[in-house]
C-alpha cells in the first residue's frame, strides 16, 4: 500500500491520537524542524513511541528540515491583516534576505501564498489578500531569487542528533540543485546516518528546471504543492504536478504528493469532493505517498482526516487493481 503520513503537532500531540491514527493506517510521521528542534521534540517523540507500543505498528520518522526557506520571525501575538489597509513593514520580523530583497511593486506572499501584500514605498505595504498571519509562516517573493545554504546550522544540529532520535528520513526542502542534495547527503554521511531516505522537495522553478538531476540524487521526489504554487500562477500548478509524476514514474522514482490535500478538515469533519478526488487522482498518478500536514498538526479533526486519507488510498488501489488502470 502506499505510504501514509501525517504530521506531527499540538492538534494529535497524545498517545492516545496518534495510537488512533496508527490503527487506521498511517505508515509515518512528519516532524517540522522549521518550528523548533528535534531536542525541543523530546517529548512528541516519547508519545509517539508510546503509541506505537500500544498500537503494535511502527511509524517512520520524516524530519522536514529548514533549508534555505524563507520564514517571518516570532510576533508576540498573531497579527489581523486586513484587505485594503496599510501595513508597515517594521511590524513583520522579516529575515534580512527578505528586507533586503523588498522595493516598491514587489508582491509578498505569507503563509502558503494565503496572504498577498504588495510593497509601497516609505516602508510600507499594502494588503491585496489578508488574513491572521501567525510566527514562523513562510515568506516568498515571486520573481526573486534569494540565494541561501542548503543547510542551516540548526539543521546541522539537527542530524547530528537524527539517529539517536530514531530518525528514518530527511525531506530537503526547496531542492535547486543536486548540489543541495549532495550537501545533504554529506551532512547525514558525516553524522552516521548513511541509511535514512532522502526526500527532495520541488517548491520553486529551480528545482522543477533541475528535476531530472534530482531524480538520481535522492530516494524520493515530493511535489510540495504549497510554495509551488506560490512560484507560478495556481492554475500552472496541476500541469507541473503533471511534468513531476511523469517525470518520475518514466526514471522508475518514488515520489509524494503533499500539501492541501485535505485542507478543508482543518475547520470541517467531512472533506469536500474536490479533496478526495484530488486524492484519489494522486494514486492513480502513481504517488509512492501521500501526506497531510496541518490538517493533523493543527486542525480539529486529525483523526478523522487520517481516516478520509487512508479510505480514499485504499479505495483508489482497490480501483486500479480491478480496472486494470496504470499510471
């Protein structure tokens, strides 16, 4: 069956959660390290272990590195930007790449793309699209490139600390080159982790322009829908995710669809059609994997969310075992 998973955070942080979603299906677990360390994890780590013992199943542990991600830093409090207004830019603790980078006319999207601000001049910008924009969500500025290490050092950090920590695979976010990886590769040599699964992200141009040098350098491809999209207008997005599957499937190479898969179950017990056809399509592409990120991390439902996704799988398996439909 194809590999399931979720992500860890506050909204399945109990044994007792995650024992449920292991019973139903899930094969792993998705650790963000660009909201704190594997060491700040101790004790996520200590109940999912738990729940394993319970359930009689074994997770893999996914760590999602930072990477050269461009992130806002911590606000005191979550910040409502208003469609309309005005905003100055010495209330958004921009990274100084990012400050650097800014000049009137540039577009800045936050959190995923949800938010759109445009910059003006004398220090501010205006809100197109607005919402509640929360610590440590993503920044991208389309048209840019902001050149930055594969690794931080936190990440550094981090895999050295991977192994102890029961770590099975790295997901390398915003792959450029297979430079990237081989740094990567390097790191996780250098540290005795020569045996974890390395995972690389497509998040921008750069990355789907190199695919098939990526292809060979890693264990697995991940069409990282989010920042993707925030590279390209969203209705060039199906046709890359598109190029990656082929791409993929032609070099015999795993790959993984993620990202809004069930976006919706974050505020809602019952996904929409368009959800789980998206899917149920994602399988019939021939996804090695599929997983859900803040739907478990952070919504009301994550349980139920890993049942819709792990039904759905089953189901379009089931479909193309009997229809005889390949990829």
């Amino acid at each position: 069956m194809i590999r399931i998973y979720g992500t860890l955070g506050p909204a399945c942080d109990r044994a007792e959660t995650l024992e449920e979603m292991l019973k139903l299906g899930m094969t792993g677990l998705r650790l963000n390290l660009s909201h704190g360390s594997l060491e700040q994890a101790a004790g996520e780590l200590a109940r999912l272990r738990r729940a394993e013992e319970n359930a009689g199943r074994r997770a893999e542990l996914l760590i999602d590195m930072q990477g050269p991600e461009l992130r806002i830093g911590g606000l005191k409090t979550p910040l409502l930007l208003r469609a309309g207004e005005t905003v100055e830019l010495d209330a958004l603790p921009f990274p100084e790449p990012v400050r650097a980078a800014l000049a009137p006319g540039q577009e800045l999207l936050l959190d995923d793309g949800k938010l759109l601000l445009t910059i003006l001049r004398g220090g501010k910008a205006h809100v197109n699209r607005g919402g509640l924009l929360q610590s440590r969500k993503s920044v991208a500025l389309p048209g840019r490139e902001i050149r930055l290490p594969a690794l931080t050092e936190e990440d550094l950090r981090n895999i050295a600390a991977a192994k102890a920590c029961g770590v099975s695979a790295l997901m390398q976010p915003f792959v450029r080159s297979r430079r990237d990886l081989e740094e990567v590769r390097a790191a996780l040599d250098a540290a005795g982790c020569s045996h974890m699964r390395l995972l690389a992200k497509i998040e921008n141009r750069e990355g789907l322009a190199h695919l098939p040098e990526l292809i060979g350098a890693c264990d697995e491809i991940v069409i990282a829908r989010g920042d993707l999209g925030n590279a390209m207008p969203l209705w060039e997005l199906p046709a890359a995710q598109k190029h990656i599957a082929a791409r993929c499937r032609a070099a015999g190479r795993d790959f993984m669809v993620v990202t809004q898969m069930l976006a919706s179950m974050e505020q809602n017990p019952v996904p929409t059609r368009a959800e789980v056809s998206d899917i149920f399509n994602a399988v019939l592409d021939g996804a090695s994997s599929v997983m859900v990120t803040g739907e478990t991390a952070a919504g009301k439902y994550p349980v139920e969310a890993l049942r819709y996704l792990t039904e759905t799988v089953r189901m379009a398996e089931q479909y193309r075992k009997e229809e005889g439909n390949e990829a």
